[in-house]
C-alpha cells in the first residue's frame, strides 16, 4: 500500500477498510468450518446407514479379520465401550460379557471359541471325557445289567459324583449338581448304585479328613492287599513303632 497518494492516505485515517478486510476474513474462516460440519455431519450419516443396515440382517459364521490390525481395532472399541457401561469392575463386565455369549449362543455362536487357549484346552479334554463316559455308561445300561455292572457304575459314580466341599454349602446346591450329573450321564438319579455312590463317597470324605493316631476299630488303607480294620494295637521293643494287628 502506497501511503503517499490519496487512497493510502484514507486508509490509513478511516477504520472501515479494515472493518471490511476483517470480516472478509471471518467469512473464510466460517465458510471453512461449515465446510468441516457438513463433512463430519455426512460421516455419521454414512456411519448411520452403516450401522443400520448392520443391524437389519442376520447373524451368519463369516470369516476372521482380514488383518492383525483390524481386529484390534475391533476388540479396543469393544473393550472401551465395556470399560465405560461397567465402570472397569470385574463382577459387571463378567454378567454382561456371559450375557452376550448366552445370547449369541442361540444362533450359533461357538462358545468354547471365545475362552481363554489353555481354558479352551481343558473344556475340550473333558467334553471328550465325558462323551467316552457316556458311550460307555450307554453301553453298560443296553446289555444284561448285573453286579459287575453294578460296581462299575458305582466306582465311576463314587469318583465323579458332586458332593458338598465344605458344610457352608447348602444341600440345594448339591442337590442341583447331582440332578445335573444324573441328566448329563444318563444315570438313574433314584437307581440303587447312585445311592451306594453317594454313601461310599461320604465313608471316603470322611476318612480322608481322619487325622491323629489310630484307634482300634479304624479301619486302614494297606499297602499290597485290601483295606483293614484295626483290632488290636501293641509296642514291641525291636520296632521303633506300634505293631497293627488287623482282620480284612
């Protein structure tokens, strides 16, 4: 601008030019922002759409992340939207996240799929466990049931049967478990071997939890031969300690 003629000199002695430059300026500025807000308001939309059209079709096997970095990307966004509706507490996000996995198992969701690798290891050596035990209980019941079948299902109904860990347990848990047991092997809930089972086990428990020195009567776990009671006990010098004598 040259200050020496006359339209540099009214410029610099009236404020309106500026006035005007100023709100040029501003009007840029705004056209800019609006700009910005028309393209971020068409992205959700499209984002809208998206989701919407996400939401109106069913769920299907499809295929895995096409790479590492979308899905992580996926299991961020899934992890911070659990973190903010759970407060970061445990006890919420694991009703929530079972919830989910119930639902979803509905319409197909494999559930062994979403564990941990060594918990999913452990689930199916033991789904395996009891398909065999339930091909062989299936087997026994479908041929001429007699003793030795007998003592068969009572030993596998001894071992694996649910029982009480502790007397803070209640009996309609224990009661659910064993209903549960009976259901998954096929086993007769009132049958004569289950009862046998469940009395065995409580002898077992409660000679395991048997502490102190032994008292006649007791009876003892003998090694190379059946399990004894104890009739008599004495000292004899030669042994550093007491001699056992038992009947079988």
């Amino acid at each position: 601008m040259d200050l020496h003629n006359v339209i540099g000199a009214a410029c610099m002695e009236s404020t309106w030019v500026w006035k005007f430059l100023w709100n040029s300026f501003e009007n840029e500025v705004n056209k800019t922002k609006m700009l910005g807000m028309n393209f971020s308001i068409a992205t959700l939309k499209g984002h809208s759409t998206r989701f919407d059209a996400i939401k109106s079709i069913n769920w299907e096997r499809g295929s895995v992340f096409m790479n590492s970095k979308a899905q992580t990307f996926a299991k961020q966004s899934v992890l911070s939207e659990i973190e903010k509706r759970c407060d970061k507490k445990l006890r919420r996000a694991e009703s929530i996240i079972s919830a989910i996995v119930s639902d979803l198992c509905l319409i197909g969701l494999d559930e062994c799929a979403v564990l941990s690798p060594d918990t999913k290891n452990d689930v199916c050596l033991v789904m395996a466990m009891v398909e065999n035990a339930k091909h062989a209980i299936k087997a026994i019941q479908e041929n001429a049931f007699n003793l030795r079948s007998a003592k068969l299902l009572t030993g596998f109904c001894a071992i694996m049967i649910p029982m009480a860990k502790n007397k803070e347990q209640d009996d309609a848990t224990v009661s659910i478990s064993l209903r549960h047991f009976c259901k998954l092997f096929g086993l007769g809930r009132g049958s004569k071997y289950i009862q046998l089972a469940i009395n065995n086990r409580k002898d077992f428990n409660c000679y395991l939890e048997t502490v102190g020195p032994l008292q006649v009567s007791e009876k003892v776990s003998c090694a190379g031969s059946d399990d004894g009671t104890i009739i008599s006990m004495g000292m004899m010098a030669q042994l550093p300690s007491s001699s056992v004598l038992m009947k079988q």
